[in-house]
C-alpha cells in the first residue's frame, strides 16, 4: 500500500523576519518563501504533495510553513530558511505522514520543528478535541 500523501503549505510571501532594508520591497520571485517553495518542490517524495500559499500570516517569524492531512491535527512552523531547512522540513513532514493523526512525539520531531512551532489546529472531524 502506497504511504498516505500530506500537503505541505508553504507561505510564498514570506520573507526574512530582519531583512537587510526593511524599507525595500524585495522582488517576489526572490522573496525566502517562494525559494523555499521552490527547493522543497524540487526535493519532495511524491507523498509529500507541496503547495504554494500567498500568507499564513506569521510574518514576524521568517519563513513558514504548514502540514496538514485529512482527519490529522495540522501543524505550523516558521523561522525557516531555504537554505537551512530542506532537509529538516522533508523529515518533519514524512514523520507526520507517518503518523497516526498527525501526532508526532514531540521527541521524535526535528528539533527546529520542536522549538518552532506556531500552531496546532486540530481535525475539522474532531469537534469534541
């Protein structure tokens, strides 16, 4: 049996939480989120399916992201980079495919992924959670 496919959101407006000229208005194909997009498509196994999001409204922390699949908790992370957090977002996101409901031990989370989390939102199916 093929494993479960999860989406991994990726805020394509992000951009460095202290950009070097707060008063520039980067270019949106080089903005941090669209080149995190860009490696993480670049990088993904098939059951990681990535999608391009405009805002997940965390500006203040870099760079973020979302996990989300049906009937699972949904996780948010930020303060990431292109060039740092490929390998740790990949994974944070097969560690949360692989489990059930979404729920990672937290040791058994990367560590970025243990210190970064914005959010847990739980299932549209749970109302009683």
């Amino acid at each position: 049996m093929p494993p479960e496919t999860v989406d991994l959101l990726v805020c394509t407006t992000c951009r460095s939480a202290t950009p070097a000229n707060p008063l520039a208005a980067p270019d949106a194909e080089k903005r941090p989120g669209a080149e995190l997009l860009q490696a993480l498509q670049l990088a993904a196994p098939e059951s990681v399916r990535v999608l391009a999001v405009e805002c997940l409204s965390n500006c203040s922390r870099g760079c973020t992201v979302a996990l989300r699949k049906p009937g699972a908790w949904t996780y948010v992370y930020g303060n990431l980079t292109p060039e740092n957090h490929v390998p740790t977002i990949l994974e944070g996101a097969q560690k949360y495919r692989d489990a059930e409901n979404g729920l990672v031990p937290w040791r058994e989370r990367p560590e970025h992924f243990r210190k970064n989390c914005i959010a847990r939102i739980p299932p549209l199916e749970a109302p009683n959670v």
